[in-house]
C-alpha cells in the first residue's frame, strides 16, 4: 500500500517542482508589467505638469523645465528597467519629443504638446497592453 501512495506523491512533487519555476517567470513578468505601468503613470503626470506650465498665462519656463527634467528622470528609469523591444521604440519616441519640447523652449516659443502626449498615450498603452 505504501508504494502505491508513493507514486503518486512522487509524481506530484515532480510536477510541483516543474510549475515552480514557471510561477516565479509569470510573477517576474508580472511585476515588470506593473513596474512599467506604475512608470507610465509618472510619467502622465509629468506631462500634466509640463503642459499646466505652458497653459499657464505666464508661459512659466522655470516649472516647464522642472517638469521636462522629471519627465526625463522618470522615462529613464523604464528605458533602464526594460528589455521589451516595444517599450524600449516607445520611450525612444517619447525622448524624441521632450527634446522638441525643449528645443522649442529654448528659442522662447510655445511647444506643440500634442505630439508628447500622444508619445506617453503611446507608452502607456505598451506598458498596460
């Protein structure tokens, strides 16, 4: 009778230890996922500021440039942190356009936001897709 639990038993480790590592991948994705996402959402809330800092009457170029820095701190942190091919081509193109951003702000003009919202809309839906 012994032999007949043992089997069993000894089929069930077998395969418990075959779905462990595969739980931990999942779990490790997972949380990447979620790193990215929660990212992603700085982000959105960095541009929120930059562009309350260009619709405010004022233009004010010294809490534009805060918010463009931190806008830039935060997307480095996701570029840093993932390896997903599709992530890596959308923060690129979002640091394409914090550069025209800026390009546009040093010569004292007002900045096109739509394309750098459109970019973190893009990132966002990467990271949450």
């Amino acid at each position: 009778m012994p032999s007949s639990i043992a089997r069993p038993a000894a089929l069930a480790v077998a395969g418990l230890i075959a779905i462990l590592p595969l739980s931990m991948v999942s779990c490790s994705a997972a949380q990447k996922a979620l790193d990215c996402g929660n990212t992603a959402v700085k982000i959105t809330g960095d541009i929120a500021d930059v562009t309350q800092a260009y619709d405010n009457a004022s233009n004010d170029s010294v809490a534009a440039g805060k918010a463009l820095q931190k806008l830039k701190n935060d997307l480095d942190q996701v570029g840093k942190n993932s390896k997903n091919t599709d992530v890596t081509k959308a923060v690129a193109d979002l640091e394409k356009q914090i550069e025209n951003v800026q390009k546009a702000a040093d010569k004292n003009e007002v900045p096109d936001l739509k394309p750098l919202g459109s970019a973190a809309g893009n990132l966002s839906s990467v990271c949450t897709g």
